[in-house]
C-alpha cells in the first residue's frame, strides 16, 4: 500500500522537486558580534545573578525557576500553573490593588507563565524603577498570601482557561503528543492538569509546592538592559537572602519516548489536524544546533502566506505546488534530557494520507541526500531568525534566564553563529538517519481522519522510503 501511495504522489509532483537544486553554492558568512558579556554571581544561598549591561531607558528583569508541571505527581498537577496565578492575588504587604496600582503607576508590565520545566516572572521598568521592580517580584514569590477566597476565585478563572485551551486543536493536539511520546512520566502531563486537580488543589498543595521547589539553587534572577550587574547583586541579597538553599529537586521518573498513536476522528471539523514526532535531545545535545538546521530544513508554510512554490523548504514546495495542506510547521520541543522533533500539518481530508506520505519522503530524502547547499542556505536563515529573535530587553533576559537554569551558562551569540556554520552536510545527514529513519513515532491526529493509515503503515514508511 505504501509503495502505491507513493507512487501515486510521485506522479503527480515533478521529479526536480525531489532533488535539490545544485546551483546555489555553499557561502561564508564574516559577521562581528557586539554582544556584551554576561556577568553572573552566585549568592551564598545558590541563587544566581546574572545581567548583561546596555544602553537606554528600560530593562527588563525576571525570575526564573527550575520548575513547572514536570515536577509535578499525578495527585497535583497543574499546581505550579495554580501558583503562577496567585502571585498577582496579593502579597503581605501589598494587596492586590495596591499591588497593580504601583505597576501602573511606574509604567511598568509584569507578567509570568509556566511550562513543563520551568517558571517565570519578569518584569519591564524603566532604569531608575528596578529596585522597585526587584522588590515586586520578591515579595510575590515569597510573600503571597494564598488566601482561601483568592484561591477559589482564582480556581474559576483557571477553569476557564482550561476551556479556552480544549477548544483550540493545535493545543490539545501538543498536550496528546505529549501524553502519547512520554506515557507514564511527567512530561506527559498538561501543564494546567486535569479539571479534577484544579477543582481540588489546595492552599496547602500551594505552599508544600513552594517549600519544595521555590528554592534558591533552582532560581536566576537574570536582567538585561539599562542595569548594573552590582547594584542588581545588592538589590538580590536584599530581597532574596532568606530563600532556602535547598539541594535541586530531581524528576521521580527521567522521560522515556515511547512510539504510539492518539486518534480523535470528529468529521465536523473541516480540517484534519496530525502530528508526527520522534524523540529529539535535550538542551545541552551535541546534536541540538544539527537539529535545528534540519527543523530550519523542513521549514514552515501557510496557504495564507502567498509563497511556496520558491520557498527554500522542498517539503513546503511540494505542499504548495501540489495543494496538498493548509499549513505545515516543523517542531523542535526541547527539555532537559530529551524533546520533541516533527511535523504539524493541517490538510483536508481527501489530503491526508498523501501529506503524511510526503512528509515521510521528505525526511528520508534529507537522511540520505541533504546537499552542501541546502544546508548552507538553511545555515544562514536559522542564524538570521535566532538573532533577530533577540531584538529587545525582555527577548535577551528570556535567554539568559532560560539559559542558566537549563544550560548553567549563557551562551554568547558569537558561539551560537559558530556552532551553526559548523554543521555539515554529512552532520545532517547522519542525526536524521539516527532520529527520523526506521524508527517509531508519536503520532497524533485529531479531525475528518478516516484517511488516517494504520499505525503500523506510518512506521514502516520510515523503513521502506528510505532511498
């Protein structure tokens, strides 16, 4: 069935379309860096400081923790998003009008958000207001009064957001991939929980979480723009010394990919909605920057967008050409020990085995046949898209933050770009033999599937497309 399957796509998709154009030379990129230099403190309890001083009028400052719903048991997930919301309900010293009214009065934003393994509050002042900033972002994390009242409001407001995430199928398509790649561990949980968790956390759940993980060797207090590295170190012993240095928590079960499915066919929605993942590599990998010169590879397209058919991602270029999809993204999700890697596509029904087909094809064109030219194109525009990426105070502190608490160091842009130019050919080639050739994925779709082919059908085209 598969040979017919591709045989059929084949016909209908030109041949040059299957091989990449040679004419485009492998190019050296001379770029100079002005990034300043990270500087970063260890205070006596473990929390570390770490800035990178600029220029301006504003900065931005934020704490980042080394928790989120992976640390989370089966009995309290979600409770880590729980607290996030919280921590704008009112302090001990600031309700929470009083709290708002002196953001607002400063013109200054303060935000927070969660995810599997980590959390973070940030906030955006001008220069002169960061202490105040500093202060604000202590006393929420240390001080929140967690009452009763707040906490019932608060579980109605979550509930809430729970029914805006189901009904978004891209959401509840990723929190199904998780579940199905990472069945029985952490990983695989949702980072709001179950209706059933949220309707029953409670203040005690909410502190036990606090004294566990709110500790200061799992915390960086990262900041970038107009700041001084010592004053934002002074402002840290004040506001933070009397965290707990406890030891740093541990998952209860390390992440184990596991090849399966999740199906949901609903045929009044009028697309179908599928994700293929394999298991990818965590933060530090030597193979993480490989990874995303091939993600920079498989590239992303929309009907909406009016390109395609000379967009540099072949696979978009077949889509395009031959009105296969609505849109495809390629996905790298990365954790501390392992992560995520694959396609997002949204089709019409009448489209969907021949996507997924092509999809495969494509995977296994770039294990055995990436070209130097290809890649060095695909080079070029995922270093473009990483540094522009990091255009603003609050982009850089994400970075640092984000950084430090999985990597214990900031990477300088200058060794991001070299680590890209790095990557061969050969390189790409080999991680996507090892990650996308005969291998079993994750596979999830959710929509009109009745096109869907079996399990074992998908599998086997990882073998058998090989070329």
């Amino acid at each position: 069935m598969a040979s017919r399957i591709l045989s059929r796509v084949s016909r209908s998709v030109p041949a040059s379309l299957f091989t990449p154009s040679k004419s485009v030379p492998a190019r050296a990129f001379a770029t100079t860096f002005h990034q300043p230099g990270t500087k970063v403190t260890t205070l006596p309890n473990g929390l570390r400081v770490a800035t990178e001083e600029g220029h301006g009028e504003t900065a931005t400052v934020g704490v980042w923790i080394d928790a989120g719903s992976a640390y989370e048991s089966e009995a309290n997930n979600g409770v880590a998003h729980f607290l996030e919301h919280m921590a704008f309900k009112g302090t001990q010293r600031r309700t929470q009008q009083q709290l708002e009214l002196e953001v607002e009065n400063m013109g200054a934003s303060l935000n927070a958000y969660t995810s599997r393994e980590q959390t973070v509050y940030y906030a955006r002042s001008f220069k002169n207001d960061v202490p105040k900033a500093v202060d604000i972002l202590s006393d929420i994390l240390q001080n929140s009064q967690l009452s009763d009242a707040n906490i019932e409001r608060e579980r109605n407001t979550i509930l809430t957001e729970l029914k805006t995430v189901e009904s978004s199928t891209e959401e509840v398509i990723f929190d199904y991939l998780h579940s199905a790649a990472y069945q029985g561990t952490p990983l695989g949980r949702t980072i709001l929980g179950p209706r059933s968790n949220i309707e029953s956390i409670s203040r005690s759940d909410l502190t036990n979480y606090i004294s566990t993980h709110y500790t200061a060797p799992r915390m960086v207090l990262a900041a970038s723009g107009a700041v001084k590295h010592e004053e934002l170190v002074e402002l840290a012993k004040k506001s933070f010394a009397s965290l707990p240095a406890h030891e740093k928590h541990s998952f209860d079960h390390l992440p184990e990919f596991t090849g399966s499915e999740i199906r949901v066919r609903n045929d009044e929605l009028p697309l179908a909605h599928i994700a293929l993942a394999v298991e990818s590599v965590g933060w530090n990998h030597p193979d993480f920057y490989t990874l995303q010169v091939l993600q920079t590879l498989l590239g992303n397209w929309d009907h909406t967008i009016g390109a395609g058919n000379n967009l540099s991602s072949r696979l978009a270029e077949i889509v395009s050409t031959n009105h296969l999809g609505h849109s495809i993204s390629t996905f790298q999700t990365c954790y501390n020990n392992t992560g995520l890697f694959g396609n997002y596509l949204v089709t019409e029904a009448k489209h969907v085995e021949d996507l997924i087909a092509i999809t495969i094809t494509e995977w296994q064109r770039l294990a055995n046949g990436a070209t130097s030219a290809e890649v060095e194109r695909a080079k070029a525009k995922l270093t473009a898209s990483l540094l522009m990426a990091l255009d603003g105070t609050t982009a850089i502190t994400e970075e640092i933050g984000r950084q430090m608490i999985s990597l214990d160091r900031r990477v300088p842009a200058a060794e991001v770009a070299q680590r890209i130019q790095e990557v061969t050919a050969s390189d790409v080639r080999r991680v996507a033999r090892e990650r996308l050739t005969d291998i079993s994925p994750a596979v999830v779709a959710i929509g009109p599937i009745e096109g869907l082919p079996d399990y074992n059908q998908i599998r086997g085209w990882t073998y058998w497309n090989r070329m």
